[in-house]
C-alpha cells in the first residue's frame, strides 16, 4: 500500500550537481516530480506498459489509500503493544533479589 502512495502522489526532487564555493556546498536539483512521473519521461517503458500505468494511477483515490495504511498502521501496533491472547509473554524486567 505505502509503495503505491510513495510512487504516485508525492513528488521529489532529485539531487542534480553541488558545487563548492570554498567552505560552502551549493546544491542543485531538479525539478519535483513522482516517481511514476521520472519512469514515464525516462522512455524506458512501452507504450503498454505506460498505458498500465496510468490506469493504475487513475484507479487509485489517494485519500482512501492514506486511510487504508492508517488503518493497517494501527493494527500494527495493536499487535505490538497488545499481543494476542495466548501469545508468549514478554519477558519481565524484574529482577530475582537473591
């Protein structure tokens, strides 16, 4: 789920060139862009390949995804901090004093 939220929806700017000015690094980037967006400029895909994505991107309603990883993301830690019934203990930081 986060992959497809992380390749379609943000954009990110990559890092093209630094220049040094004595003591300074001057950095220059490009401009932001997802990473669907880099794939489908790079001319690295077919053309039914690139038609797949953009369907794919289409179908996907990125405030439903956003709920969907919250919610899988409280499940996680449901289980991490409340392990179900019948699962090993954690084991006690108590010490015996003997």
């Amino acid at each position: 789920m986060y992959t497809r939220e992380f390749n379609y929806f943000p954009p990110q700017q990559h890092l093209r060139s630094k220049e040094r000015n004595g003591a300074r690094i001057g950095k220059r980037y490009d401009a932001p862009q997802t990473p669907a967006d880099r794939l489908l400029a790079s001319g690295l895909l077919d053309g039914d390949q690139a038609q797949k994505l953009e369907e794919d991107r289409a179908r996907i309603n990125p405030v439903q995804l956003t709920r969907d990883i919250d919610r899988a993301l409280h499940q996680l830690w449901d289980l991490a901090v409340y392990p179900p019934y019948g699962a090993a203990a954690r084991p006690s930081s108590t010490r015996d004093a003997g």
